[in-house]
C-alpha cells in the first residue's frame, strides 16, 4: 500500500508520532509519501530541499520513501494532492487541512485528519 503524508501542520505538528506511524509503515512493507504543498507558481528544487531539511530537523529524514511537492499560487493543492495520489495509485493521507481530506475523501481514499482537541 502507498500512504501519502502532509508536511506543512501534520508531520510538523506531530514529528514524533508521524515518523513512528511511517517508520512503522516501511518496516511491513508499505510505501510512505510525504506529499507536500508550496504556495508557488511550481514546485522547484528550492522547495524540495527545503521541505528535505525540515523533516531532517523534526528527526524524519529515514521515515519516507518518496517526497513529493505540488504547487498553487494560492496554497490551493487539495485537486493536486488528490491527482497525484491517483496517479501513484495511493491508497491514504494524512493531512490536516479539511479541504485535503474531503478532497481525498470525495475521490475514494481513506484520508485521516489528526488534530489537537
């Protein structure tokens, strides 16, 4: 199975239980996406690298197999995320952001929204 993971207020917001959750994952086998987004025209390497150092620093640099970052002016990525989980034939996220995983949700994956009560 493929499980795609947001960076940006989900891995940040709980770095140790997320790279648990994806370590945990890898180890049986799953694929782990961090599937990010970035308030730009296009994702560029500058993007990248940076969301590259951030899951370093919050101690996630061996948790995921694969990061991915999609780009809208406006940070409008729920359509983004949703087309490349398709494409990678994915098969849940996690994020936090309401708009993703109603998007997720609407397209038929199963899609997790962690959050603080």
């Amino acid at each position: 199975m493929v499980f795609c993971f947001d960076l940006d207020g989900t891995v940040t917001a709980f770095p140790e239980q997320m790279c648990a959750l994806m370590t945990g994952l890898r180890a049986v086998g799953h694929r782990v996406v961090v599937l990010s987004g970035a308030k730009a025209d296009t994702a560029t390497q500058d993007h990248v690298d940076a969301k590259r150092a951030l899951l370093a620093q919050l101690g996630c640099a061996d948790c995921y197999d694969t990061l991915v970052v999609v780009a809208n002016p406006k940070n409008d990525v729920a359509d983004l995320k949703v087309a490349y989980m398709r494409q990678a034939n994915a098969d849940a996220l996690v994020d936090n952001d309401h708009a993703n995983v109603r998007a997720a949700r609407k397209a038929g994956f199963l899609a997790l929204r962690p959050g603080r009560t």
